[in-house]
C-alpha cells in the first residue's frame, strides 16, 4: 500500500486541499520532522516493465513476451502479419491500428445473386 502524505495542516482549514505542498515555516513541526511524514528517497512508486517493441516477425520468439506495441514504421502489410501472430500466441497489443473499414470478415457480394434477379420473371398481369 502506498503512503499518503497529507499537507500541513490540512485537516485543520477546509480551504487546504489534499495535495503534498512542502512545509517552509520557521516552527513548522512537519518540516523539523517532528510530526508527520515527508516524503523521501524510496518512496517512489514500482515501475513498471516496459513492453516490447516489434518491428518484424523475428522479435516475437521471445516466449517471455506478453504485451507488445508493434513499431509505427511498419506497412499494412507486415503489421497485419504482427498482429496475426500475436492473436495465435495470445500476446496483448497496446497499439491497435483500424485496418479496415466496417467488418474485415464480411466479404462482397458475389455476382450469383445479380444474375438470379434479371432471370426471374414476374408474372404478367391480365
């Protein structure tokens, strides 16, 4: 769990927000350590590992790869490639790019339903 410090004072007046300000008065007790807590080295958050950067299929053997941002360099092409590979491996992608336009699986429509519409022929009225 992460510490919070508290600005002086700040449970006395309403006007104080609950925001760090470092203490500069003379007889402040929080700045002479006496009260409180300051913050110092080692206090600092975890970092976190940075993902790695792929710019072509070789660079995804790696078995210890689970999130991936794929280089902005890289064409339609190869990227579609990347992002296949990382879909059978299940890895995670944090940069996604919309390739395509509405549903990539949707095909068009084939020329067999045209050619029923002018064959039929609607009954003629009497």
């Amino acid at each position: 769990m992460r510490l919070k410090f508290k600005r002086s004072e700040q449970d006395r007046f309403k006007r104080l927000k609950e925001k760090w300000k470092k203490p500069r008065g003379i007889h402040n007790k929080m700045r002479e350590s006496k009260k409180g807590i300051k913050p110092k080295i080692g206090y600092k958050k975890p970092e976190k590992e940075e993902p790695k950067r792929i710019s072509n299929l070789n660079q995804l053997k790696n078995p210890e790869i689970k999130e991936v941002v794929i280089s902005s360099k890289l064409g339609k092409k190869k990227w579609l490639e990347i992002e296949k590979l990382c879909r059978e491996k299940k890895l995670k992608i944090l940069n996604t790019r919309k390739l395509y336009k509405k549903n990539p699986d949707k095909k068009k429509d084939s020329g067999e339903t045209k050619d029923k519409k002018k064959t039929e022929k609607l009954p003629k009225k009497k």
